[in-house]
C-alpha cells in the first residue's frame, strides 16, 4: 500500500540515501582516528619538513629585499663619496693656488720691502748731505757777510806761529 505510491518510493530513496551518507561520514571519522593513530612517521616528517622550507622561504625574500635595499644605500652612499672626492680634490686645488699665491705674494713683499729699505737709506743719505750742503752753503755766507762787513779781514790779522 504505501510501497505502492510513488510518492512515497521517492522519499525512501531520498532517506535511503541520506542515511547512507551519515553512516558513511559517521565511520569516516571513526577510521580516521584509527589511522590517524597508526600514521607513518614519514608523513610526519615531509609535513614539518614542508613548513621549514616556508618558512626559509619566506626568510630568504626578506634577506633578499633588505639586501638590495642595502645595495640601493651602498649606491648612494657611493655617489655622495664620489661629490665629496670631487669637492676635495677642488678645494685642494685651490690650496695649492691660494699657496702659490701667498708664496708669490711673500715674495714680492720682501723685495719691496728691500727697495723700500734701499729707497729709505737713500732718502737718509740725501737729507744728510742737503743739511752738510745747507750747512756749507751757510758757512759761506757767514764768511761772505763777514768779508763784506769788514770783521773778517785776513790782511789785518796778527800772524801766530803754531
């Protein structure tokens, strides 16, 4: 009677099937925890394995990035030395001109030193000989004035022996 419906074949074989699945899925889970128990060291072994190699890989890539950030840094670091040779260098250039410079400038100084020191002596020795000229040209004058006022007269003068 109820077999006889076709309604009814329809929802055995959906509960046939349904209760299928559970008992299956129940003795899944069940066979599990017995294999899981009498599992191969091996599998145990290429799992820990597997996750190692993860993690070194994941390791290496930040090695790798901070080493060519790094490399970037050291090219940097690089061309700020490369400026600052160039800077030196130029600035020991100039040294070396402001030095020969400063050489020549000695130089020069100590000859016009020499011929200001000659010019000097030179000035002394004319003022010596204008005053020895000055005080010539002044004797003879005197001398003059007296010869022609009569106090000198060579003629009048008693003769002294020495």
């Amino acid at each position: 009677m109820y077999i006889d419906s076709p309604d009814i074949l329809i929802y055995l074989a959906g509960g046939g099937f349904l209760l299928g699945w559970f008992v299956g899925k129940i003795a899944a889970y069940f066979g599990n925890k017995i294999k899981a128990r009498y599992r191969d060291p091996r599998d145990d072994k290429i799992r820990s394995l597997n996750a190692e190699l993860r993690i070194t890989q994941a390791d290496g890539k930040k090695a790798k990035a901070g080493f060519e950030e790094q490399g970037k840094t050291l090219q940097e670091e690089r061309g700020t030395l490369a400026e600052r040779d160039k800077l030196i260098s130029q600035q020991v250039e100039t040294i070396a001109r402001l030095k020969a410079d400063l050489k020549d400038s000695v130089i020069k100084t100590r000859e016009l030193r020499a011929e200001l020191t000659d010019r000097a002596a030179e000035s002394v020795k004319s003022e010596v000989r204008l005053r020895d000229v000055e005080n010539e040209l002044s004797v003879a004058q005197a001398s003059t004035e007296m010869i022609t006022t009569g106090v000198l007269d060579y003629s009048v003068a008693p003769e002294t022996e020495d």
